[in-house]
C-alpha cells in the first residue's frame, strides 16, 4: 500500500489494514443485504448479531464471565467521567480518585460536581512522572469505588500494577490500553474506553460492569445516564452509533486471528522494547520524560536536546512516512503512540530514521 503512511497519531489512531479492507469490501452491500450497515436497522437481525457478538468478543478476548456486561455508548469516554459518579457516587459517600495526569483530572473534575472526591494519590507535584505502586494508594475502606487511569496517553506513564482493595470497587478508564496486554480484567468492576485508540474509530465507548455494581446504579437518573437502562436493553435502548460498533467486532476479530492478548502482548512488548531501547542507548539525545519503571507500552514521551531540533525530527519523519509523533501540547516534545494495530515493522523502521537522525544532528 504505497500510499499509507505510518500512524503514530494518539487517537484516534491507526487500524488494522485487513479491517478496512474488510470494511471496504463489505461497506455497499453487508451479508446480502443490499444496504451498508450504516444504512441497516439497529434492530435488524443483521446487526443483532454484530453488536452481539461484539460483546461476547469483549468478554472472551479480556477472560471475563457473563457477570460482566458490555456496553456500546455514545458520547466518549469523558462522558463515562460525569455517568460514574451520578451512578455509583451517593450523597455521604466518597469516591476515591488517583490522579495521574490530564484524563485523571478531568474525570476528578466531573465527580467533584457529584459529591465527595478523596484524591487518594497525585503524582502532579512530580509532573506526573510516575504512577502509584499499590501501597502509596490511600484509599478509605468505604469509599464508593476507586478510580484510576490504567494508560496516561498523554504523559506517556501505566499502570503495571493494580491495588488489591478489599471490598471498594475498582473502576478504570483503559482507554488508550484496553487489550494491549494481558491483566487480570475480571478484578475491576467497571472498564471503560474510548473506541478510538485500541478498538475502533471514534463513535463509541465500550463499558464494561459487573453485575454487583451495576445493581447499585442511583434512581432517579435521567434513562440514558443510567447503565442499567443500556444493560437490560443489550445497548439498544436508543440508535446505538452502529457503524463505529460493527468496526469494533471486526477489529476484536483481528485480534483473536492475531491469537489473542497473548499475541498482542507480545508484540506489543516487542515495540515499545524496541523504542525504550534505542532511548536508554542515547539518553542525552532522546530523553525520556517519566519514571522507568512507569513507562507507558502504548504512548512513549520523549523530549530532544532542543525544541528546534524536536520539531525538525517531526518534520523530517513526516516527509518519510512516520506521522503523528507531535507530543500532546500540554506537554510538548515527541510522543510515539503505537496501540495494537501498529506493527513492529512501523516501529522497527521509525527507530531506524530516528536514530540515523540523531547521528545527523
Ligand atoms: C483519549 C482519552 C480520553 C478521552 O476520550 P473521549 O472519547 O475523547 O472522550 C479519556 N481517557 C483517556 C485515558 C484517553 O486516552
């Protein structure tokens, strides 16, 4: 495919060449239908099965029971910021919040509109370097639920690890890291990210909750607010953004083709050991921006020598097919972000300019 570049871009983000040839193929006339899914009836038997199977997919692919919902959702993951709280914050309680960068902030804003918020961790003095290990996390036993954000897209900081919290649920936003990496995703009670880094295009947010939090969704919501409206009506309670869930379950089935998380996981592990390694080989050249050991896999931060010299090799990986690499304007710099669909080849290829520009400059 002479005319595709390499896209490094935060999101949305690149997809998998076979999904959109998949798409592609099937974008005029879906299974002898005659219509596009984006022209079909959400309650068509059709995309039934899509959004379906989709949702099976989530649960077989993250090693998770039917105790676990899936939901399909418009409005993107800041909007999940606003929803947990109204359902899961009541008044007298209080929501424990890790804050770990722009997202964790955002979503602290929101709950505080609700009711109580304890930050129960904030790496923001340190300029969100790292993120927490499990005991600097100062969670209350009551609290509502705890609140983290597994992958800092922005910062360029991850979880490795979870805290083990003994009865106060565990409510993640994965976004820009759902399903790049095996983890135990049966200890969080509720999931939720934006499609448009590691599972599709922008349009729809995956929510993912377990059936004893679910059950505690606050009356008196608004019907579209509260989960429960969308688990008991399988995401159809509305016009569900259908198009952006069809490519979901086609990117979900790349990925079971790849040979699951296991084989992503390892690619992934391939590409970011791939770029940390040509960094940690030249650290006064490609200085990395956080702790190592809360390095992100899936957006890697970096800062040049000079800012002149950041935006020449922005310039230069532009013009030779590497785009995207601009950091996030909050914090500048450079930013490689390379979710599942990126191949190692990609990354492999954009080390090879990169350190051939450093030895250039
Ligand atoms: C991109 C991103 C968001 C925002 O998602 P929207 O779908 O644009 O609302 C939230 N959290 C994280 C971690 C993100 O990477």
């Amino acid at each position: 495919m002479a005319d595709r570049v390499y896209n490094f871009n935060p999101g949305p983000a690149t997809l998998p060449l076979d999904v959109l040839r998949q798409a592609q193929k099937e974008l005029l006339d879906y299974h002898s239908t005659g219509m596009s899914v984006m022209e079909i009836s959400h309650r068509s038997p059709e995309f039934d099965e899509i959004s379906r199977s989709a949702a099976t997919l989530i649960r077989e692919i993250l090693g998770l029971t039917d105790q676990f919902h899936v939901l399909f959702l418009g409005g993107g993951a800041s909007t999940q910021f606003a929803l947990i709280p109204l359902n899961f914050l009541a008044s007298g309680k209080t929501a424990a919040y890790v804050d770990t960068g722009t997202w964790s902030t955002k979503a602290i804003k929101e709950a505080r509109g609700v009711g109580n918020v304890q930050v129960a961790f904030s790496s923001q003095a340190e300029g969100y370097r790292m993120v927490p290990t499990a005991g600097q996390i100062d969670c209350p036993s009551d609290a509502a639920y705890l609140h983290l954000t597994s992958n800092n897209t922005i910062v360029g900081t991850q979880f490795h690890q979870f805290p083990d919290l003994q009865g106060v649920p565990l409510v993640c936003d994965m976004s820009s890291d759902i399903a790049s990496r095996r983890l135990d995703y049966s200890r969080f009670s509720l999931i939720y990210a934006g499609a448009q880094k590691n599972l599709g295009p922008a349009g729809v947010t995956v929510v993912i909750i377990r059936d004893d939090l679910l059950a505690r969704c606050a009356e008196n919501l608004p019907s579209m607010f509260n989960y429960q409206t969308h688990a008991k009506k399988n995401s159809m309670y509305n016009t569900p953004p259908a198009f952006p869930i069809y490519m979901v379950r086609l990117v979900l089935d790349w990925i079971k083709q790849q040979g699951g998380l296991e084989a992503v996981e390892k690619n992934n592990i391939a590409k970011k050991d791939c770029l940390y390694a040509m960094m940690d080989g030249a650290p006064d050249f490609f200085r990395g921006t956080v702790e190592p050991d809360s390095r992100s896999w899936m957006n890697v931060t970096m800062r040049l020598p000079s800012e002149e010299l950041e935006q020449k090799l922005i310039t230069q990986a532009k013009a030779a097919g590497f785009v995207g690499l601009k950091g996030h304007r909050s914090v500048g710099g450079v930013r490689v972000s390379m979710y599942n669909a990126m191949p190692l080849e990609g990354v492999e290829k954009l080390v090879a300019f990169m350190e051939a520009f450093r030895k250039a400059n």
